[in-house]
C-alpha cells in the first residue's frame, strides 16, 4: 500500500497512510530533516538533516542500513 513519508523539524520520520499517523521514527534527534528520496521500485529510501547526516533506510523494518557522513 502507499505510504507518504515526512521529515519535522524534530528530527524525526513521519510515515502515514491516508490520513493515519503509523509510525514515528526517531532519524536525527539533533538536527532537522531537510529531504527524504524514495525509490519507487524499491523498498529504500534516504533521509538528510541540517548537520549534513544522510541515512539510508529499509522501509518495511524502517531500519538503517547505511550512515553517510
């Protein structure tokens, strides 16, 4: 099913579906999230944050497979 994924202020991934808040993940605690790419024949996506930190994240598990500084 889609899901819509937004970064905050806060540091922290949004993921909803429809209207529905269904998950909040913690990305950069200190640091805003500036962009986010999803592939869309594949189940990874990237988020970057303010202090220049990107993240490459499996988007089932929302787990991190790889830090990029």
């Amino acid at each position: 099913k889609d899901i819509a994924i937004t970064g905050g202020s806060d540091g922290y991934l949004y993921m909803w579906n429809d209207r529905n808040l269904i998950k909040k993940q913690n990305a950069n605690p200190k640091s805003a999230i500036l962009s986010l790419y999803a592939s869309k024949n594949s189940k990874i996506f990237a988020s970057g944050a303010v202090d220049g930190k990107a993240i490459v994240w499996q988007l089932g598990a929302s787990s991190i497979i790889q830090k990029v500084y």
